[in-house]
C-alpha cells in the first residue's frame, strides 16, 4: 500500500521524547521556549508561541485581537474545516471568496470585493503549502485597514519572494502567521501549533491567553527564590503545548530543509510523469514563489469520474484524496447562501485529487502512482473516443 503522506520520524525525536520525560519537567517548560526560538530563527519571525495545534492558534489570534460578534472574517471556503471554525469560535461571520484555480489560493481580487464596513480581518491560506499572493493581500488589507492573519498550517518551510530576496512563511508578511505540526504536515509533533508575529504586544497576549490568563507561567513561578502568587488578568484557555512534543519538534525543525529539498524533487518528478497528459492539470508554483509541496494536486480531465478514479488506485493499492474541502458545503455552514461565489472552489473539490506524498517515497512507489493514473485516464480518454 502506497500511503497518502507518512511523517518521517526516527531515533533522533525517539531519543528527544524519552529525554523529556526523563527530565522531570512534560508540560510546557524549556523545551517548548527552545523549540520557540528555534522556530522563530528558523521562519525569521521576531516572536514564535508555540500551543496545542493550528486550530486553536487560529482561534488565539483571533481572540487576541478581539475578534468577535458584529465583525466579518475574509476567508476561502476551499480550505480544511478549521480555517472557518475559528471564526465562529469567537462568534464573528466567516465571509467566504473563491480561488484562483491555478494555485487552490484565495483570490486577492475576489476579497477585495467583499470588504465591507464590517470586515477586521482576512485569513490567507497557503493550501498544501503553496504561497498566497501575500503581496497583494498585504497592499490590500493596508489600504483598507484591515488584519492580514496567514493560516500556514501546511507551509512550514514553504517559501515566497519579498524585494528580491527569498522568505519563508511565518516572517510574517500579515500580523500573525499559524502553523499546524500534525502528521499530515511536512513536520510534525503529534499534534502542535505555532504563532508567529512581529508584534511584541500580540505575542504577549497569546502567552497570557495560552496559559489561563496567568500573569506569571509555571516555569517563572517554579524557578524563582521568592514566593510568587499570580493573578489570573482575563479569561484565557489551556492551549499549551507540551515539552515532550517540543523536543520532538526540535529534531524535526533540524530535518526541515531536507524535508522540503527532497518533496520538491518528488513534486519535480511527478511533473516529468505526468506533464504530458491531456487535459490533466498538474500543480505550479509561481514565478515568486517555493512550494514546501505538503500536498500534490492534480486536476482532472474533463468529465473524468473523481470517485471512480480514487477507487481504482485504492484498488491498486495507491492511497489518494479528493481535493480540499469546500467549508460552505459542510452542515454547520450549509445553511447560509454564500454571499460570492465560489465556483472555482467546488470545481477544485470535486474535479482533483490529492496523490501521495513523502519525503521517503520511493522512485519505483512514485513511478507505480504515475503509471496508475496514467493507465486509468487513458481508459477514459479510449471510452470516449469510443462513443
Ligand atoms: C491542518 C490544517 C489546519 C488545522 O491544523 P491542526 O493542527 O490539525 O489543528 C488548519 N488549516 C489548514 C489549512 C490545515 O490544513
């Protein structure tokens, strides 16, 4: 069996975790503000804040910002669940705009026309690790005084052009940037979180929110000669991280360019299996952008059967997935009429597939996926030749 996505995870984070928990010390303490640091060199972030998983550092930013009733919330429906549950976490109205179909991102163009009095902020996306247009969101959310929030779940080590010069994602280029350390990410610790930020203020707010509002952390109080008694400033939540997930993501922060360098050379692979096939729309990044190709989407020939397609794989022992989900379909969505249209969204859901991807796929596994799909749309392209 070919799996969708495998994390690779070996002795080095095996070691790490039992270090950890030999220390005496599993809740949030110095392995989580190491993997902090570590974090923020890595992406170039002033100030990294490491929680429990993407989800909730979505909802943090939004609640450190006072995000709630009354306010409206740009985002893509094309996006998995959480990118919109976050903002009916903190009671405001997710606003959805559609794609640009050719990189699965929101449409700077299309938020621009849903901007109203009402709007405090955009969630960009960088779906499967593909950068947004961050260029033209930033100039937009400035002109209209609005916050820029990068939901970066997939987009550890991904990669965008500023002036020139290379940046990761999580600089950050909006306010705050998210990242998610699940399994189905390029690295991972289980479950995991991080927020990054260039304000000072912010950072501190997610630190007080994290911890239940607490004005002095475990870790002060445990360390200090003094008797300290903390106060509890505001209703904050437990959305710690603990230090044996932050070891573990240390060693894989360590493995992070060799991750990304050896999905690339897959992605680049897939390219020569399949770049010639007609009417099959294979994923490409633009010319200021470097994928981190957490997921690798194919668009699918015209009237070409999704389910049938992912089925005949499975048959073959190939693991797919349909493309990324459309949030305004799902039931707790389902019951608005979208105020824009999101056509290109359905599309992208319903017309691609997912194909498997990992840092140590093999040459003779990848070739095997090339040739199943290869085989399968050309059965199909026969039949229609046929009628
Ligand atoms: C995975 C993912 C999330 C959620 O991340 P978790 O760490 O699993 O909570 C949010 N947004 C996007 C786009 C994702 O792909």
């Amino acid at each position: 069996m070919i799996p969708i996505a495998l994390p690779l995870l070996a002795e080095e984070e095996a070691d790490a975790a039992r270090a950890a928990v030999l220390s005496g010390w599993v809740s949030q303490g110095p392995q989580v503000a190491a993997f902090e640091r570590d974090f923020a060199d890595l992406v170039g972030a002033p100030y990294a804040c490491a929680v429990s998983n993407c989800t909730i550092a979505l909802h943090l930013a939004l609640a450190a910002l006072e995000i709630g009733p009354g306010d409206e919330v740009i985002t893509a429906s094309h996006s998995f669940i959480a990118t919109a549950n976050c903002i009916r976490y903190c009671g405001a109205t997710p606003v959805f705009v559609d794609i640009d179909p050719g990189t699965y991102n929101i449409d700077p163009n299309r938020v621009a026309e849903a901007i109203t009095p009402r709007t405090r902020a955009v969630i960009a996306v960088h779906q499967m690790g593909m950068p947004c247009d961050l260029a033209a969101l930033v100039t937009l959310a400035e002109r209209h005084g609005i916050i820029l929030i990068e939901d970066a779940a997939c987009a550890a080590g991904s990669q965008i052009r500023v002036d020139g010069d290379w940046d990761c994602i999580g600089k950050p280029h909006g306010q705050i940037a998210c990242f998610s350390f699940h399994p189905r990410k390029v690295i991972t610790t289980g479950e995991g979180g991080m927020l990054t930020t260039a304000d000072a203020k912010l950072d501190h707010k997610f630190r007080l929110l994290r911890q239940h509002g607490m004005s002095v952390p475990d870790i002060v109080r445990h360390g200090s000669s003094q008797v300290i008694f903390e106060d509890y400033l505001v209703v904050g939540f437990n959305y710690r991280m603990t230090d044996i997930q932050a070891a573990v993501g240390r060693k894989q922060l360590e493995r992070l360019p060799e991750l990304v360098s050896r999905r690339r050379a897959i992605a680049a692979r897939y390219g020569e299996l399949l770049g010639n096939f007609e009417g099959l729309r294979l994923p490409a990044e633009p010319d200021w952008a470097r994928s981190n190709w957490q997921s690798y989407c194919v668009g699918l020939p015209d009237r070409v059967d999704q389910r049938t397609v992912m089925q005949s794989l499975l048959d073959q022992g190939i693991a797919t997935r349909r493309g990324i989900m459309c949030s305004h379909r799902e039931a707790p969505y389902a019951n608005e009429k979208p105020r824009h249209d999101l056509q290109q969204s359905e599309l992208a859901q319903d017309h691609s597939i997912l194909l498997p991807i990992y840092a140590q796929m093999s040459k003779e596994d990848q070739e095997r996926v090339g040739c199943a799909l290869r085989r399968e749309l050309q059965a199909y392209a026969l039949q229609q030749a046929a009628r």
